[in-house]
C-alpha cells in the first residue's frame, strides 16, 4: 500500500470514527495520517474539530494553529481557529488570524462570515447580518460553518428585537430566492 492511500485510509477511518462518535479512535487515525504525511494541515484540522466537538478548546486551537502553519492557504482552520479566539474574547487574535479571509472573493462563504463577525465588534449588525446572509446563501461545503453561523443571525435578529433586516433585501438573487448585497 503507497503512503498516499494509506494516508487518505487514515483520514477516511478517522472521519468514520468521528461520526460514530468514538473520538479517541478517531484522532488516533488522524495522528496516523500526521506521521505518515508530516507536511499535510488536513489531519491537524481534523484533530482541531474533533478536539472542539469534545469541548477541548485549547487542543483544537493548537491543532488549527498547527494546520494553518503547513497550510496557510487552509481557509476552513484559519475561519475555526478565529471563531475560537473570537469565542474567547481575543477579538484581536480573531481579526488578525482572519486578515486573509477578507481578502476572499465574493462567492467564498468564509470570507463573508469572516467580516460578519468583523463588523460585529465594529457593533455594525446590519452590515454583519448582511455579511452573514450572503454566506449562508453562498455556503456549500462549509456546512458545520453555516449553522453556526445561522445562530448568530437568530441571535442578532432577536437581539434588534424584531428591527433585523428584511431577509429579501435590494440586490441580486441568490439561491433560494435569498437576496444577496
């Protein structure tokens, strides 16, 4: 068997192990991918979700931290490990560790979840709601993102107190019938 398809049996065996909920099983499978492709981030951020899912969050920063360092072109663990440092108060860490994701074209989701939460620690709710709507209606791939992303939306929209923005605002049609700006 070649490192290769022994590497993405490692990950395919980890991601299994993950959605049967055995997590110690599961970073052990992605550890194995580490060793046996030292230069890949996509096993360090496997081990990140599934150190967050269990609620370790320190581990899965490092390991987001560890991914971003072999692949800083990894959107998905930059977009976590800022969500982390955001979650955590260190708007500054988040703001930075996504400088890259602002830069993103417009039809990339994760850039416009990352300026969604920019633009709420500019306390600016209409432009993050907008920023937020856009990037659900964009999102694909990027599911467990999406969601959560949809719960800050509902917590905004509740926090305005029935003064949130329209979902059909001026613009393009996106899909769903969603209105993009």
């Amino acid at each position: 068997m070649s490192i290769h398809v022994a590497y993405d049996d490692c990950l395919d065996r980890g991601l299994a192990a993950s959605v049967e909920q055995r997590p110690a099983a599961a970073l052990s499978h992605f550890a194995q991918a580490c060793a046996l492709a030292p230069a890949s981030g996509v096993p360090h951020l496997l081990m990140g979700a599934e150190h967050a899912c269990r609620g370790d969050l320190a581990l899965a920063e490092d390991a987001y931290a560890v991914a971003l360092r072999l692949a800083p072109d990894l959107h998905l663990a930059r977009y976590q490990l800022g969500l982390l440092q955001f979650g955590a108060q260190r708007t500054a860490a988040a703001l930075a560790t996504w400088q890259p994701l602002f830069a993103l074209c417009a039809s990339l989701p994760l850039g416009h979840f990352a300026r969604g939460f920019a633009a709420l620690v500019d306390d600016d709710q209409a432009a993050a709601l907008r920023h937020f709507r856009r990037g659900l209606a964009l999102s694909r791939d990027e599911v467990a993102a999406a969601l959560g992303v949809g719960t800050v939306v509902e917590a905004i929209e509740h926090h305005l107190g029935g003064a949130a923005l329209p979902a059909e605002m001026p613009g393009r049609s996106g899909p769903g019938g969603t209105r993009l700006q």
